[in-house]
C-alpha cells in the first residue's frame, strides 16, 4: 500500500483523489483506465463526467459509514432499522442524524422513474417468474463466483463463514425485486436496496482490514461503481439474454419495462445515473465491456460454487440424483466456460439431458407444445427447479438483511 491508503484518499479527497494516488501507484492499474469507453450518452442520466468506474465507489454512503464504525453504533442501527420494512415506512426515531439524512435522500425514486412501466415489470415477473428466479437465483449466484473480485469480497466478509445466511438474506433482496408490489408503498424494493447499499459502504470499510482479503487480492476498496455494474448485468442482462435464447416470448413492452425495473433498482442500491445504461442496446455494450475485464477463476469462486451446489441440491430430492442435477443445471445456466472456471464437476447423463429438456419444458410452459413432447425425465429437472424457488422465496422471507460489523472470522 503507498502513503496514504485509497479508502483515505476517498474518504479524505473524494474519488478523484483516490485515482490521483491510484494513478502514482502503479502503471498497471492505471493503463486499465484506458480501456473505459463505453459513453454517459448511454446511460439514464444522458450525459456524465465519463470517469471510469473502476475508480468510482459511494462516496457519500462511504464516509458516513466509516463514521458511523468509528462512533461505534452501527449494533444501535441494525437494530433500529430491524423493524424498518415497507417503502413508506416512516424511519424509526433514534437514527443518528446524519444517517437519517442520508437514509430519506437514498429512499427517494429517482425523478426519471415511470410508474406505468413498474407496474408491467411486476406483471412480468409475476408471467416469467419461473425462469426469472432461476435465472436470477442459482444463475446470477453461480456467474458471480466466476468474477474473482466478487467472489473474494463475498469469501472474505462476514457472510462469507455463513452462506446459507446470505443466500437467504440475498433472497430477501431478489424476492423484494420480483414482488408485485416490489415499488409500490406496501412493497419493500427500495428498503432492501437502502439497506443494501449502506451494507456495501460497511464492507468497504471493513474489508481493507482483512488480511486474508488483502492477501488475496491486489485492490485496496472493494465494490468499485463498475463491480456494481458487473454483478448488475449478472441479473437482469443475463435474465433477458438466457430467456431470449430460449426463445421465452417477450414483448418489447415487457422487455424495456424489465429493463427500467432495474435501473430503478440500480440507482436505490447506489450506482450512479450516468452509468446506468438507457436501452438494452446500452446495457449489451456495457456488459460486452466490463464482462471481458472482470470475470475469471479464483479459488475462493471454486469454493463458494461447491458450497452454492450443496445447499441448491439439499432442497432436491431424492438425494442420489439431486447434487449430479444441481451441477448439470447449473453448466447448463451458466455455459461451460464459468462452468471450468467454477470447477463444477461434470456429469455424463445430466449434461447430455439438461440442455435437451429444458427448451422443451420451456416451450411446453409457453403452450407451443403438446405434454406428449416432453419426455419423462424432464420432469425431474421442472421438479428441482421448482422446489428450489419454493425453498428460495421461504428462506428469503425468513431473514432481514443487516450491517455487518466484522470480517469472515477466521
Ligand atoms: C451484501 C446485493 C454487488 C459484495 C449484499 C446484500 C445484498 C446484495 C442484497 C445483503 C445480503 C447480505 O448481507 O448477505 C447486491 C446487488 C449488487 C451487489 C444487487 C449489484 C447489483 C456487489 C458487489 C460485490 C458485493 C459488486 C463485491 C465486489 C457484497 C458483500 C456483502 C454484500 C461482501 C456482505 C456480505 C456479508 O458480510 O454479510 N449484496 N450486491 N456486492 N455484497 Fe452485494
């Protein structure tokens, strides 16, 4: 690390300081600030300063949260935020001023959101729940474990010791997304992503003090704008493309309303508007871009795919065919390239059967063929699927996401 630390340098100086230090620091990382050139015309704001987003975190989430460590109340929030639950929830009294500042200014919607297409979305959602949740639950989980920085974060913050806990707290947020409600007042969107986004400031602080996580990895803050990017084309770049492929039909109306359900989204959790791409268009260059240069293999992605995979195949039955199952699944949502990478094993009767059912089920689900067209086996994989977003929308309502307050305890 030189003189002064990233994390000083935001919070002292801002991002802009932050890079000037990057910069001096090392001629490698700074030639990646070349590579950025996907343009804010794209993006929901129109126009923006175009600064690569690498170097970008949440400023302002960042220093009250370091602040609010360093007063040592983050215990007295977790708990005051405990019952803070439905979008128009008045905040609990007791919050430390500052942070009830911020909390009423996150919670806002953006000025650009459009209510009609909200309401589509969830209808959407509510149609294409199936394939959605997959796409979103075990796809979306999978493909970040295959990019190194996420995988590392997650493997070395507290919730890395307890993956069952943060699937499900995980869940809450995906299953607070996918609701009917997801942004109306009795919903819970814009709770999970507030509370979500002062999580990312916590590990952002907490993370640069683990030695294991240092060890790991040659970054200094983690949860960059552009990570945030990354994981985001994981969900709802990825649901659509997976859909499109297989051939799921989906209006243009449908689509640019799922697209706008997440840029909402994206803007609650903290990313900033020019990054936020306008059209799918936008969003496919921007995932071409930013895919390319952040995903891989790390050993802490192997682990967490393999802890991924036995909890997916504990909610299948019978047991002797459910891990075999999950892990053919999983290749099959997630390509074979992500597949090597995440080490998952590979299984000579699944990987063969998966790929050749499920574009059947699929077309069967959609009324485009008969039930004599679907052979019998594929109705073990509809089975696992099913029990599987049973068991993710049961644990998801279970759990309250939270601050955390330490590191994976090791
Ligand atoms: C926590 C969602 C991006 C790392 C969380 C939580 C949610 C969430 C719902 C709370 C659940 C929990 O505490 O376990 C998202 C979404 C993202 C995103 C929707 C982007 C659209 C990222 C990125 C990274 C990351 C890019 C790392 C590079 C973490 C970590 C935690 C967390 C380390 C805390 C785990 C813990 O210690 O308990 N995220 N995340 N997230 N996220 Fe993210």
């Amino acid at each position: 690390m030189v003189g002064m630390s990233r994390r000083r340098a935001l919070i002292s100086g801002g991002a802009l300081g932050a890079l000037g230090a990057l910069v001096a620091a090392s001629p490698a990382q700074a030639r990646s600030l070349i590579g950025w050139t996907w343009s804010p015309s794209g993006s929901v704001a129109g126009s923006g300063a175009g600064a690569d987003p690498n170097w970008v975190w949440d400023e302002q989430a960042d220093r009250l949260l370091a602040s609010l460590f360093e007063r040592g109340v983050i215990p007295q929030v977790n708990e005051l935020l405990w019952d803070w639950e439905r979008n128009d929830q008045p905040l609990p009294d007791g919050l430390p001023p500052d942070l009830r500042d911020f909390m009423e200014q996150a919670r806002q919607m953006p000025s650009w959101a459009d209510p009609d297409k909200l309401e589509l979305a969830a209808e959407f959602n509510k149609s294409r729940g199936i394939y959605l949740n997959l796409c979103n639950g075990p796809g979306g989980g999978i493909l970040a474990t295959a990019i190194p920085k996420e995988a590392q974060s997650v493997y070395y913050s507290a919730g890395g010791a307890d993956m069952e806990d943060r699937v499900a707290k995980t869940s809450a947020f995906g299953f607070a997304v996918g609701s009917l409600n997801a942004y109306r007042p009795d919903g819970s969107c814009v709770v999970e992503c507030v509370k979500t986004r002062l999580v990312h400031a916590a590990v952002r602080h907490l993370l640069p003090q683990s030695p294991h996580w240092q060890a790991a990895t040659d970054e200094e803050i983690p949860i960059s704008q552009e990570d945030m990017l990354v994981t985001w084309h994981t969900l709802p770049t990825f649901a659509m493309r997976t859909m499109r492929e297989w051939e799921v039909p989906i209006t243009d109306d449908e689509a640019e309303a799922y697209l706008h359900l997440w840029q909402v989204t994206a803007h609650v959790l903290g990313i900033a508007d020019e990054y936020i791409p306008a059209s799918w268009e936008s969003a496919h260059a921007q995932s071409d871009q930013v895919m390319a240069r952040n995903t891989g293999p790390t050993p802490e992605g192997v682990k967490l795919t393999d802890v991924l995979l036995g909890q997916l195949a504990e909610q299948t039955s019978p047991a002797s065919i459910s891990r075999p199952l999950c892990n053919a699944l999983a290749r099959y949502l997630v390509g074979e390239q992500v597949a090597e990478w995440d080490g998952i094993p590979r299984e000579p009767v699944w990987d063969e059967l998966i790929p050749e059912v499920w574009p059947l089920l699929v077309k069967f689900r959609e009324g485009l063929i008969p039930l004599p067209a679907v052979p019998e086996a594929a109705w073990a994989v509809d089975e696992a699927v099913r029990q599987y977003i049973l068991f993710y929308l049961t644990k998801g309502r279970q759990t309250k996401i939270e601050i955390p307050v330490h590191n994976r305890p090791e």
